[in-house]
C-alpha cells in the first residue's frame, strides 16, 4: 500500500513540477492526492461487501419469502454497519484535507 | 411472489428497513444531550453546532438509507438492490456535499463532526442491532406468542390439564 501510495505521490510530484508549482504547491498537491486516494480506496471495500450482502439478502429472500422481513431488518444491519467504514474513510479524508 | 424470478420477487407490507431507521432516529433522541455535552465541554459552541449538523447528517441518512431499501423492495428485489448499492453512493456524495458545503463556515470545528458522524453511527447502529437480536423480530415489535401445538389445547386459561391427554401435534413440520 504504501508503494502505491508512494507512486500516486511520485506522479503528483512530476505533474506538479511539469506544471510549475512550488514547493508548498506541491506539498498541498501530494496531500489533497492522498487524501481523495484514502477516501476511493476506503469506498471500495464497503461497495464490495454492500453488493455480497445484498446478493445473498435477496437469494435469501427468494428462497424463504416468508422470512424476508428478518431478512431486511438484518440486511439492513449489515448495509448500515458496512457503510461505517466507508464513513470512516471519509472523515479520515476531510481531517487530513482541511484540519 | 414468483421463485421462478427472485429478481422479480416483490417485498410487501410495511418495510421493516424504514421501520429499523425510524426506531433508530428514535434512539438518537437520547444521544443528542450527551454529544452536545461532550461537544460543549471540548470544543465549545461551534463544537456543539458542529455535533448538531453532524448528528443531522447521521439521522437523514439513516432514513434515507431506510426509505430508498422500502420503495426498492416495493418495485422488486432487483430494484431493492440497486436502491443499496446506488443508495450507498448516493448517500456518501451527499454527506460529502453537505460537510464541503459548510467547512468554512465560522461555526463549524471539523474535528468534532467527523468523531459525531463516526462514534453516532457506530452507537445507535450496535444499540439497536441489541434490540435486534434481542427480539428477534421487527424493533419495537416482539413477537406475538404463538400457540404451542405440542401443548393440550384448554378451553379457559384456568382449566386443569388432563396429565393423560394426547398431545396435540401440528401436520406441519
């Protein structure tokens, strides 16, 4: 993770200086870069696990119509507790953004 | 319902995603006074602001996330899934809008926001996935009891059991 991290900031680097920035330009480019890339990566994961869950919620429900009121409230759970780490994501972004 | 087209499977009656969002938004009430003090005591009035529209975002989101599963569900499972997969990406440009939109405000602390949208999410989630799994039915419902077929069946509630009467068994298994 981190050489990719290290990679992102690198081509930052080249196009900041291809662009003409200065130092500090350059430093405020490198951390906006990592941060929105902590923030993307941070999405992906609950995107994956939101889709399995759901998958399996309506297989479930097709197969046991008469549960899916279970189903739901516990999918709904699920949906809800997945997105915390989308959220944590996030407010990892806007503290390493803006604070 | 159709289990030769599960996508097409309709979910009826009263959704219980919206009626988990609603018991949910119902036990924020009780956690609004305890952040605001914690936000007062660190952070001062923009800290107790900052909680307030942190605790707002928590609380539209929730319903949001509750009514986009129960009229997805009402149109059929496929749709359902849509509404959470798109409704997550929805959701998170929207309270992305909605903390851009206000960070350079006077009375916004950032620190504060993101922890109330962070810890009040984690809170009332795992509060109410207890009630949850306490009752093992839809919140603020518990399971109506349900007639024991094994049990003699009794005309009053008060009659004696006869000790040798044949149990009553259910044909269904």
């Amino acid at each position: 993770m981190s050489a990719l991290s290290n990679a992102v900031a690198q081509v930052v680097t080249q196009a900041g200086e291809t662009a003409g920035l200065d130092g500090d330009a350059l430093k405020s480019a490198n951390g906006a870069s990592s941060a929105g890339f902590a923030y993307g990566l941070a999405a992906i994961g609950p995107g994956i696990g939101i889709g399995y869950l759901v998958g399996q919620a309506v297989q479930a429900i097709a197969r046991q119509p008469e549960s899916a009121g279970q189903v739901q409230t516990t999918m709904f759970l699920g949906i809800a507790f997945t997105e915390a780490l989308a959220l944590i994501g996030f407010v990892v972004f806007i503290l390493l953004k803006f604070v | 319902m159709s289990v030769d087209e599960p996508l097409g499977v309709r979910i009826e009656g009263p959704s219980p995603a919206m009626a988990v969002a609603v018991d949910i938004v119902k036990r924020a009430v009780w956690v609004v006074p305890v952040a605001l003090l914690i936000a007062a005591g660190f952070w001062g009035a923009d800290g107790v602001w900052s909680t307030l529209y942190g605790l707002a975002i928590v609380v539209v989101n929730f319903l949001l996330a509750g009514w986009l599963l129960a009229v997805g569900g009402r149109i059929g499972a496929a749709a359902m899934g849509a509404a959470a997969l798109f409704g997550f990406l929805l959701r998170l440009g929207l309270i992305m809008v909605a903390v851009l939109a206000v960070r350079n405000a006077s009375w916004v602390e950032l620190v504060p926001l993101g922890l109330t949208i962070i810890v009040t999410h984690l809170l009332l989630l795992f509060w109410e996935l207890r009630h949850v799994s306490a009752s093992l039915a839809f919140p603020g419902l518990r399971p109506a009891p349900t007639p024991n077929p094994y049990l003699p069946v009794r005309d009053r509630a008060d009659d004696p059991v006869d000790p040798d009467a044949e149990p009553v068994r259910s044909d269904r298994r």
